[in-house]
C-alpha cells in the first residue's frame, strides 16, 4: 500500500507546485510584461501622478459641470466595486419601471429628445465607464451652461473623447466618463478636477 501512496502524494506535489504555483505566476509574468497597464487595472492619474480611478469602472459625477455616466445597481447607493451587479429587475417588474419612469422625466429637460437607453439603464455591472455618444451629446448643453462656454466647445471635448470601435467592426462608439471629465477640466480649466 505504501508503494501506491508515494507516487500518488509524488504526483499531487508536482501538479500543485506546476499548476497552482508556475503557471500562475508565469501568466501574470506575462500579462504584466505585454499589458502593463491593463494588468495593473488600467488606472488614470491625474497631473499630480495621483490615482483618481480606473479606465474599467465607472464613478459617480452629480456635478452639472461634469459628464454623468449611466444609472448604476451597484450597491446602496451606486457605484460600489465590492457590490458589483445588475438589479435584476425583470423588464415587468413595478420597481424598474418606476425607476425608469423618474429617470426619464428627470432627465427630460436637460438636451434633446429622445433619451438614449444607457441614460436610464444600469450596466450588468453596475459599473460601466462608458456612455454612448449620443449620451454624452445630450449633456453637452448642460455642461455648458456650468461652465460658462458655448455648447459646441463641449462638444468638441466630448467627440475628442470618444473612442471607435476597434478596428472600426468590433463593438461600438464609447465615451469613457472619467477621461471625458478630465478632458473637459484641461480644456476648461477654471473647472475644479472630479471628486472621487
């Protein structure tokens, strides 16, 4: 018996130390070495070189000079990365549809109509850093008029901020909120930069 428990504990080691221990840290060796940035959570400094946030999660801006991303479920109050999820409301049930409802009408003098989907709908996430451009185009009047230049500034900002889909087939036309944000605070710079 002692003859087939060695080989067997022999083996066990081997794989755990190879698959638990070498692999990993040769495929985070490597993410780290191609994708330096991605790796390390794809984080935007500010001038100062401090951390403000991360490219891949979206942050709450109230202020009417900034950009609003989308609605999110994350948490009590929205935007929380350790509580990350959808609400999980079916597309019949009363609380979304009241959500949806304040949303819309909230939103109802601010642009143009009609009001993109992604002004009233949370992500899967919850966390989503992008809006459409037709989104950010909404808001361009508001952010405007908070701070004190024409519409069409804004929205030069804006369409400077705007990312095409990759290799112009793959996805769809994105703003990222915290880069447009920052963007604006460059371009405007009486703007005090965003709040985390």
């Amino acid at each position: 018996m002692l003859a087939q428990i060695r080989p067997a504990l022999v083996v066990t080691l081997v794989f755990t130390l190879l698959l638990g221990v070498a692999y990993p840290l040769a495929v985070t060796g490597v993410g780290k070495l191609a994708f330096p940035a991605q790796a390390g959570g794809s984080l935007i400094h500010d001038q100062a070189g401090q951390v403000i946030g991360s490219a891949l999660l979206g942050q709450n801006f109230s202020d009417a000079k900034y950009l609003h991303p989308r609605p999110s479920a994350a948490g009590s109050d929205g935007y929380d990365a350790s509580a990350s999820s959808g609400s999980n409301l079916g597309p019949l049930n009363p609380a979304l549809i009241e959500r949806i409802g304040k949303s819309a009408s909230d939103l109802a003098g601010e642009g143009a109509n009609p009001i993109p989907a992604d002004a009233l709908t949370t992500s899967g996430s919850g966390l989503d850093p992008d809006v459409s451009p037709a989104n950010a185009a909404r808001q361009a009047a508001r952010i405007a008029a908070a701070r004190g230049v024409s519409p069409a500034e804004v929205d030069r900002v804006l369409k400077g901020a705007t990312t095409s889909p990759w290799l112009g087939v793959f996805g769809q036309a994105r703003v990222t909120v915290l880069k447009a944000n920052l963007a604006l605070d460059a371009a405007f710079p009486a703007a005090q930069p965003p709040a985390q």
